[in-house]
C-alpha cells in the first residue's frame, strides 16, 4: 500500500529514469537507486551512464551546433521556443516541485517559489535572445568600417549540483540556449529527476534534437569525461571550489575550453548598531537556514557590531528557535532534509569542532527526530575566531558563526578576511555607511538590508575563489558567446606591392 504524507502519495516502486540524447530516450544501463532524504523510501532510478554515451551526447551536440539548425535561427524563433518552454514548466510546476523534494528534501514551498524563479529565467532568456547584438565602428576612415559579432561559443557542457537541481539548470540552461549553443548536460547523480523532466518539456516547445543532451552519472566518470573532452567548447560547473581547481585543470590539459565557474562562499552578514535589528535577525535567520544551509550564497558568518551584538545574537537565537524543521511535504515546513548522507555528517562533524575550537551555541546544534529523514537543528555560534575551521570552511549546512566589530574598517576587513567572494549583505539605516561597505567588501552579489533578493534579469557569480564568469541577465548570454572582430574595406586596397 503506498505511504500518504501531507495529501503526497510515496512512491510505491522507485521509478525509472533514462538519459537523453539527440531527442531520445535511452536506457540499459546500470541503475542508481535514490532513496528520498526526508521519508527513507526509494524514490528514482537513474542511468550510469558509461564515457560512451558521453561521447555520443557530444557528437549529437556537435553535429546540432554545426549544422545550425539552432544557431542559424533568428533570435525571434529561439525566443519562441524558450517562451513555450517556460508555459510547459508552468504546467507541470506542481510534478517538477513533488521530484524535487523527494529526491533534494527541500520544503514543497520552497521548491514551488523555486520553479516560479525558473519560468521567470525562460521568459528573460526569450527577451535577451531577441536583443544580443554585436557592435559597429564607422570612425576607421571612409574606407573602412568594422563590426564586432557575438557568436555562439559552440557546444558547452554543463554540470549542476544537487542542492538547487532545477533552479540552477534553470538559470544556466535558457541564456546558453539563447545565445545559439548546443548543451550536454550532466546533473548531481542524487538529484537527476527534474533535469530529464525539462528535456521533455524542451523537446515539447519545439527545441530541435541534438541541442540538449542529458548524460547521468557519477561526477567521477562523467563529469571528467565532459570535462576532459576535446569537442566540449565551453564548460559551466556549479560546486565546490576543490572540484573547481580539478576542471581547470582538465579544461588544461585536453583543449583549453572556457570555463565557467560559480564555487564555494563564506559569505558575510554584516550588520550595524543603527540596523532594524529585528529585521536583520530574520534575514541572518533565513540566510543561514534556507535550503537547510545548502546554498553558495548562504549568510554563514555574522558580523555584528560589538555595542548590540549580545542584544542581536539572543533576538537572532530565539528566532532560529522557532524555524519549523521537519517533513517537506508539510505546506508550513521552512526546513527540511539534509539531502546526502555524506553532507550530514559533515555538517555535524563541523558543529563537534567548532565546539571542540572553543565556540559557544547559543541555539541549535543538535539532530532533530522528525520522522525517517536527516535533520539538524539550525545553529548559531558565538565567540567564533577567525581561525576556526567553522570561520573559515565552507560548512555548507544550517551552521552560523558570529563576530563582533569596532569598526566600520574592521567589519570591511573581517568581511574580506576569506578565499571566497560569491555574496554579502549589509544592514544600516546609514545609506554613507552601506554603501562603503557594498563598495570595498570583495563579493559577486551584494544586498543592502535585504538578503537573497533579485531576478534573473540581473547576473550572479563570484570574486576570487568562488568562481569565474557570470549567468543569468544579458551578461549570462553574453557568456556563452565569442567576439569577433570583422573589418570591410569600402574604397579600394592600397597595394603594397607596387605594379
């Protein structure tokens, strides 16, 4: 009998997932089985897919891009395509938001604003299909007039994480295909469900085979297969900044293809003693624990000014106290599972030693018993230093370390005190103040009294080590694009020979 939870029937059998290449489906390979990380029942089965198919994925990619039946079109037609596709997201929101949470165990409220998110990327995608355009030069002498074009870059691999499967598809996949690119594409081999739903939907609105390619499988084998190939043009990875450094190194050592690059964060909070300190309680509160602290722009490390820093930090703990954990599937849940077994004990390996460093909870740190999935508690540590490991490691879990400034140049100089560049926020009612601080503090995303708010219209990335390059907005289709200089001589050449 199939388990009910929240008005969700469970999966009574996992079910099969194949991979997608040139337009259809394939399958016969051996199977992973994904086992939900909120209910511990098995929920997909999924391809691992062999170097083979990653291949024949290319080649497919390859053959699309060449023959331009993509790239030859008019902006107006790819606009087309994406904008069928954003409707046909529409339509299937409520299935693509069940796959996420019981392959991510993220919210179901989360998971649906996500998917908002990814229509709002087609649609914008559709517009800046329409308006890339190159340039023109007519001050190079009457005989002479230049143009620049954009190009697409050719055919781009992309690998996405397990954290956001669909919303970080989402805002990579519709500005490369704007752009006029060819894709295979490579999911988190845990979370591989909503990107092959997508591929339906894309073939749906029309988007010719060949143009988007699903391979699926470890990071190991097909990850490094794409990586390493020589006919991948342009590589766009979302993970880890250790994982980041071996794709440069690949990208190196096979045809030196670009790569894009969004990595690790350690990202500040930072807030003033004339901030609205409920507000920024709620903010640090949601910065640290949204998507259970699996999210590279999540707000880990508090700078509060040290006046009302014991003031802000029992306002921000009994606000984190109150966060609701628990089963995904509940409309009211605003944190659910840890997705992997593997990143649950890292998260609590990291609590046991930023205790064993000195640190003091303040709230949280514990395993929560809600049911069959991982739970912990959100955590707030205080007497943090800046030479702990929970200080300086990306813990990427509900884990927040707290320090305290003099300063508005010591809380720049501990917001800066990191490898890592991807976002930060700033909380005064000093606009002077905010922004110096959004001016000298070294990161890709800043917010000014708000926190993980914008569109796609505008581009994400990191400084430093938390990547190369920029996606979404015309910047992310610009990306995926080459320069070419073109030079049209108009009066006759002056030759240089003489007759």
């Amino acid at each position: 009998m199939q388990e009910m939870t929240y008005g969700i029937t469970l999966p009574e059998t996992p079910r099969e997932f194949g991979f997608f290449i040139n337009g259809e489906w394939r399958g016969g390979r051996e199977l992973y089985e994904r086992d939900s990380p909120s209910h511990g029942v098995p929920v997909t089965l999924t391809s691992r897919c062999t170097p083979d198919d990653v291949n024949d994925a290319v080649a497919a990619a390859r053959l699309a891009f060449d023959d331009r039946r993509w790239a030859g079109l008019p902006g107006g037609a790819r606009a087309g395509v994406l904008l069928r596709t954003a409707e046909g997201i529409r339509q299937r929101r409520e299935e693509i938001a069940r796959w996420e949470v019981l392959e991510n165990g993220k919210p179901i409220s989360q998971a649906r604003g996500e998917i908002d998110h990814c229509i709002a990327c087609f649609e914008t995608a559709a517009g800046a299909a329409r308006l890339l355009h190159g340039d023109s030069f007519n001050n190079l002498g009457d005989n002479l007039f230049g143009m620049v074009l954009r190009e697409p870059i050719g055919v781009v691999g992309l690998i996405t994480p397990w954290n956001f499967p669909f919303l970080i598809l989402c805002e990579r996949v519709p500005f490369i295909l704007a752009s006029g690119c060819t894709l295979v594409v490579k999911p988190a081999e845990v979370t591989s469900a909503t990107t092959l739903i997508l591929a339906d939907i894309l073939a749906e609105a029309g988007l010719p085979a060949g143009v988007y390619n699903v391979v699926t499988g470890t990071g190991r084998t097909i990850g490094q297969a794409l990586t390493e190939h020589p006919d991948i043009d342009m590589l766009s990875f979302t993970g880890s900044t250790a994982v980041g450094r071996s794709c440069v190194h690949a990208s190196g050592d096979s045809n030196l293809k670009k790569l894009g690059l969004e990595l690790g964060g350690k990202n500040p909070i930072i807030v003033f003693a004339d901030a609205d300190l409920e507000d920024a309680a709620d903010a640090a509160a949601f910065g640290i624990s949204f998507n259970t602290g699996q999210c590279c722009v999540s707000s880990s490390r508090l700078i509060v000014e040290r006046t009302v820093a014991e003031k802000f930090e029992t306002i921000l703990a009994d606000k984190m106290k109150k966060i609701r954990v628990g089963d995904p599937f509940d409309p009211e849940t605003q944190v659910g599972a840890i997705t992997t077994t593997s990143q649950n004990e890292t998260i609590l390996n990291y609590i046991a030693k930023g205790k064993e460093e000195g640190a003091k909870i303040l709230t949280g740190g514990e395993v929560l018993d809600c049911g069959n999935g991982r739970y912990i508690a959100p955590t707030l540590f205080s007497g943090v230093k800046s030479s702990m490991a929970i200080a300086r490691e990306e813990i990427f879990g509900p884990v927040l370390s707290s320090f305290h400034f003099d300063s508005l140049d010591e809380a720049i100089s501990l917001a800066n005190d990191t490898v890592y560049g991807l976002a930060a926020s700033v909380w005064s009612k000093n606009i002077d103040k905010a922004l110096t601080v959004t001016r000298r503090v070294r990161a890709g995303r800043f917010w000014v009294n708000t926190i993980m708010a914008g569109g796609p219209e505008t581009p994400t990335g990191g400084f430093k080590q938390s990547g190369w390059g920029r996606e979404t907005g015309i910047l992310g289709v610009e990306e995926y694009t080459q320069a070419k200089s073109v030079h049209i001589e108009t009066g006759g050449r002056s030759h240089w020979i003489a007759s």
